[in-house]
C-alpha cells in the first residue's frame, strides 16, 4: 500500500514537473517574443523622436510668414469708380507687403483705410472697413459713401 502511495505521488510530481517545464517553453516563448516587440518599438521610438526633433528644427528655422499680395473689394455700382477706390486703397496698404504676419497689428491695419477720405477723379468717398482677413493674402471688405461737398456761403 505505501509503495502504491509512493508510486501515485512520484507520478503526481513527475506530472507536475513535466507540466511546469511545458509551461516555461511556452512562456518563455511569449516572454521573449514579447521582449522583442518591446525592443522594436523602442527603437521605432527612438527613430521618432529624431524625425519629430528633425522637423522641429526645420520648422523654427522655416521662412516667416510675410503678407505677399493685397486684395481690396469695394461695394461701388460703378466699375471705374470702384477700379479707381480700390486702386487707390491698394496703394494705401502698399506698406505692408514683405512685413512679417506676427508683427502686424490688426487693428492698425483696418485704421489704415478706415474713415479714411478717396478722391478719384470725380468724386470723393468716406471708406469703411467692413471685413479684414489677414494672412498671407491681405483680404479687405470696403463700404465707400460719395461725399457730397457742400458749398460754403459768403459770411
């Protein structure tokens, strides 16, 4: 009876042995496939950050952004008065082409042609800015009302 008991309990350490070292190649199998995903995504990681770092470096040598090109839109019936307004207020924003776009102000920028006084050939108008877009590309929505002069009595 005891070399019966001690036949069931070498066979159930035999079993649990056999069982554990299966399980250590399996697992250890996992573990290192798992290591190595570990170890590749550190590098890809790592390549990352250089590209990111690369980029990074570019951009903040990158040329700054400047004011290129000026369009005025004017809300005038007539076409040559309004070529002659908007020529005119062209002009008038001329200055800011080549400046860098951080260092304008918006709101001086609308005061440039705001209440401000065009005289084309035959009429004078009071502009006002109605819409400013401010990038690359100077974008100007203008109100322009006629001012009708007023003749001045003898005193």
């Amino acid at each position: 009876m005891i070399s019966r008991l001690k036949f069931i309990i070498a066979g159930f350490i035999l079993g649990f042995l056999v069982g554990a070292a299966t399980l250590n190649l399996i697992l250890g199998r996992h573990l290192d496939n798992a290591e190595l995903e570990i170890k590749k995504l550190r590098s890809d990681l790592a390549d990352q950050y250089e590209k990111t770092t690369l980029l990074e470096e570019k951009l903040a040598v990158r040329q700054k952004l400047t004011v290129d090109e000026i369009m005025v839109n004017a809300n005038l019936e007539d076409e040559f008065e309004k070529l002659e307004v908007e020529s005119t207020a062209k002009k008038l924003l001329k200055v800011l082409k080549g400046k860098e776009l951080k260092e304008l102000d918006p709101t001086l920028v609308i005061n440039i042609l705001d209440r401000r006084i065009v005289e084309t050939p035959e009429h004078k108008y009071r502009i006002t800015v109605k819409g400013t877009l401010i990038s690359e590309r100077i974008i100007m929505y203008i109100d322009a009302e006629e001012i009708k002069d007023v003749p001045l009595g003898n005193f």
